[in-house]
C-alpha cells in the first residue's frame, strides 16, 4: 500500500474556489487538487529509477493515477510509462544534480555542442532547416541563418534546463514563421521549477542576443545590430505573462505583489527606453493582477530572475541603436 494517503482539499490552493467532494482538479482554474502529493511520488518513483528499482518504481507511478482525472494526459502519460517498465525497458536515468546532461564530446565543442545535439534528430534537423529556409527566404542568408540559430539557443535554453533536472524532453522543433518549441513531460512539476524552466530560453536567448551586440561593437557590422535586436526584441514579448508564451508559465509562480513589481520594472523600461515591448510585459503582468491563479505564497527566487532577465534584455535594446524589432 502507498505511504501517501488522499487528503480533503476544501478549497482550491490557487485559486480559492470550494471544490466538490472527491474533485481531482479544480473546475475553475483546472489546478490539480493533489499536485503535491503526485509530486513526491514522482519524485520518489525517478529516484528509484536510477536505483534501477523499476518494480519500486512502477507501484509510486501507479500510486498518482487515483489522484488524476482518467483521461488527462498526465494519466495516459503515467500508464504508457508503466507499460514500459513492466516490459523491463529501462528508462531515461535522470541527471544527477550538478551533472551535464551533455555527452562529453558535445562538452568539448563548448556552446556549440548543445546545438548540434539538438540537430542529429532528424526531426529536429528537417524543422529546422525547414525554418533557416523560410527565414533566409525572406531576408537573405546571413540573416536567415543567424535569426534561426538566435531562437534554436533560446529553445536549448529550455532543453538544456529540463534534463539537468533529469525530466524528459523532446529536441526543439521549429515551425516556420511561427516559431518553435520544446515537448516534455511535466507532471508532477512544481509551479516553481516551470516557472525556471519558461526562463530558461529567455535567459539563454538573451545571452546569444548579447554575443551579436558584442560582434557589433567590435566589427560594425550592421547585421550583428539587426541580430542583437531582433533576438532580444523577441526575447522580451516571449515575457508577456499571457497565452502560450514563456512570461505565461513563469507568472503562475509569483504572487500578485510579485506580478506588481515586475509589472511596474517593465512599464519603467518601456517609459525610459521608448522600447513599447516592455509596455506589453507590464500590460500582461497589469492584467494577471486580476485573475485568479496566484500561489497562496510568494516566491521571491523566480521574481528576481524574472525582473533580471527582462532588465538584462532592455540592457540590449540600449545598447544597440536603433527602433522596433530590427530586422534588416
């Protein structure tokens, strides 16, 4: 018998809204009611699968599929799993805390390695391909190749996140024209630990955004100019807290003090550095002060990297002259 026992959740823990009895997820915001429970068996089930303890293993994963709505993805996700363990198919080991998800000889390529990981899957290859097509297409080669490659790192800058903490995840895949995305697991994710990831590409982006402005300074290049902005013009409106975007996932985390702070740090931006960008950050953050999705308890970690990744971006948009998206 499972060491977890079902606890009775009178209210929401998001969104405050009573729940009927034997609710598994909340009617309104669609939280899981049990979501810290599956966590700790999650948890718990990973680790004994890097014990090689797989029938261990398979009982934890079983123990989350009564604290889940049976036909939610993060069940049907669940019982594939266990048909692959009772097949005695070892799964992925998770990464060890502190440890590179990145095979030596990647590491030794230094930030390259990371992307030509992400390109050997043929999937992965073809979409991106597909996509440098449709940008060099439309803005010639240098840049075609280069704006790709901006928003292949801000991609592994998720991917890279998710495996060192040893959760399964997808190579990016890239849509052209639209942009691109990374698929991995997250049941039994804590707001707080997707909220880091959603930054995670920003942040990487913002770096590649950085190196471009750099080669800038130091060339004079007009296309290092376009580069750097473009990357962290694109970068900043994947912070709007609303939709799919990556502002959306790292808002769920913060309290409305929190979505206060960084909504009134990018109105600032937008006022200082006439970069309107930023205004739709503090649009965004303006708009979640009013709905009903934040955490009972502040979390003051994912609002300093949330208000330092949006400064560090509004820091390139400074730095390199110019107005709009800068694309050449």
């Amino acid at each position: 018998m499972s060491p977890f026992t079902l606890k009775v959740a009178q209210n929401c823990a998001r969104c405050a809204r009573e729940l009927p009895p034997g609710a598994l997820e909340c009617p309104q915001c669609l939280t899981l009611v049990h979501s810290d429970q599956m966590e700790q068996l999650a948890a718990h089930a990973r680790s004994l699968e890097g014990h090689g303890d797989f029938q261990g293993a398979r009982e934890r994963w079983l123990a989350c599929l009564p604290l889940l709505p049976a036909q939610s993805a993060q069940a049907e996700w669940i019982r594939s799993h266990v048909r692959d363990l009772e097949r005695g198919a070892p799964p992925p080991q998770p990464v060890r805390p502190g440890a590179s998800s990145v095979p030596e000889w990647a590491q030794r390529l230094g930030p390259l390695g990371p992307i030509l990981l992400a390109l050997i899957e043929f999937k992965s290859l073809f979409s991106f391909l597909t996509f440098f097509g449709f940008y060099w297409a439309r803005w010639g080669a240098r840049f075609g190749v280069g704006f790709a490659v901006l928003i292949l790192i801000h991609e592994m800058g998720h991917f890279i996140d998710i495996k060192r903490r040893g959760l399964p995840a997808e190579m990016p895949m890239f849509l052209p024209g639209l942009g691109a995305y990374v698929k991995w697991n997250a049941m039994g994710v804590s707001l707080e630990t997707r909220a880091a990831i959603s930054l995670a590409g920003p942040l990487a982006g913002w770096f590649a955004s950085g190196v471009c402005a750099l080669l800038w300074h130091q060339t004079g290049d007009g296309l290092w100019a376009a580069l750097a902005r473009s990357g962290a013009w694109l970068n900043a409106i994947n912070l709007v807290p609303l939709w799919i975007l990556d502002g959306n996932d790292a808002a769920k985390a913060l309290s409305k003090l929190e979505r206060a702070v960084v909504m009134v740090v990018s109105g600032a931006l937008a006022y200082a550095l006439s970069e309107w960008v930023f205004a739709f950050v503090a649009l965004g953050m303006g708009i979640r002060l009013f709905t009903r999705d934040a955490p009972p308890e502040p979390n003051n970690s994912i609002a300093a990297y949330f208000v330092a990744v949006v400064t560090a971006l509004a820091m390139i948009l400074w730095f390199v002259p110019g107005r709009g998206i800068g694309l050449p």
